[in-house]
C-alpha cells in the first residue's frame, strides 16, 4: 500500500470516543426542524423568514425541557404584535382556471389565423348580417380576442382577452 492510496477503514476500525458526539449533535441540530438552532440559523439569514405555527409548536414540543431561547421569544412577540408579517406567497392556480384559460387561448388563436387567412384571401368586410356587429370591428388580433369574448364569456374586456393570448402564446414558445 502507498502513501497516496486513502487507507479502508474497517467497522471494527471505528472507535465512538474518537468523535466529539455534542458537536456533531449541535452541527445537525442547526438542519433539524425540531431544534431551535435551526430557527436561529435561518431568522439569522433571512430576518423576514417566516416559520409556521406547526413548526414551532414541534419545536417548542421537542425542546420542553428547556429554556426557550430569547430570539423565539422575540419572534413570537413580534408575530403577535403584528410587527413581524408573512411574505405573500405565490397565487394558487387553480386547475379549473387554467383549462379555462387554455381554452380561451385555443379558441383566440384559432379565429386569429381564420381571420388573417380570410383579410388575405377576401378581405374582412364581411357580409351584412354580422358587419355591425361589435365583435367584426378592428385588425384580425382585436376581432379574434372578441370573439373568443364572446364564445366564452366572462366578466372581462377584450383586451384582457388578447393579453391573456400572447402571455400563454409566449409561455409556450418559450417552454
């Protein structure tokens, strides 16, 4: 065996009194959720960190026996005066509202290439019946933003509509 060879350490080799086992508990209490070295350890970093009121009851569970630290104290305090706020999270997106706007999505870029495609071949003056009909006015983008409006519904204005289009048009362009 060489010098540069890293030795094979063997289970019989390994002796517990070599190791100082209340550092390598206090180096893992500072990832444990139960410890309150982990809540020091991550109001220290992010002063704006927000724990749960589970969390800190299973912290406050596991460490019953002792003192509660004074940062947690203060945390708490601050939490109940209302000086400590919590970051709004992200929206929920529910499943419902993106078929919903995946459908609309579907149906705007339909009309729209129906609408370019008819601008080119005929033109968009449109016959008689529908030529003053509200949705049959403005470039192809504006009409088909007004008619998936009106295909779909809701309570919004044509442009949100047309929006809506080009950001999801754009999400999947990219993704």
């Amino acid at each position: 065996m060489t010098e540069d060879e890293p030795k094979k350490l063997h289970p019989k080799d390994f002796n517990p009194e070599d190791f100082d086992l209340d550092a390598i508990r206090e180096m893992y209490a500072e990832f444990d959720e139960r410890s309150f070295a982990f809540y020091e350890r991550k109001l220290k970093a992010d002063p704006s960190f927000w724990p749960s009121a589970e969390q800190l009851i299973k912290a406050l569970a596991a460490n019953s026996k002792q003192p509660i630290p004074p940062f947690v104290l203060d945390h708490i305090r601050a939490r109940l005066d209302g000086v400590a706020k919590k970051k709004p999270g992200p929206k929920v997106r529910k499943p419902a509202k993106q078929l919903q706007n995946e459908l609309i999505y579907d149906s705007f870029m339909r009309y729209k290439s129906w609408l370019r495609r008819r601008k080119k071949n005929h033109g968009l003056d449109g016959w008689s019946a529908i030529k003053g009909a509200d949705w049959w006015q403005g470039p192809p983008s504006e009409r088909a933003a007004r008619m998936a409006l009106q295909q779909w519904g809701g309570n919004v204005h044509w442009e949100t509509i047309q929006k809506l289009a080009y950001k999801m048009d754009k999400l999947t362009r990219e993704g």
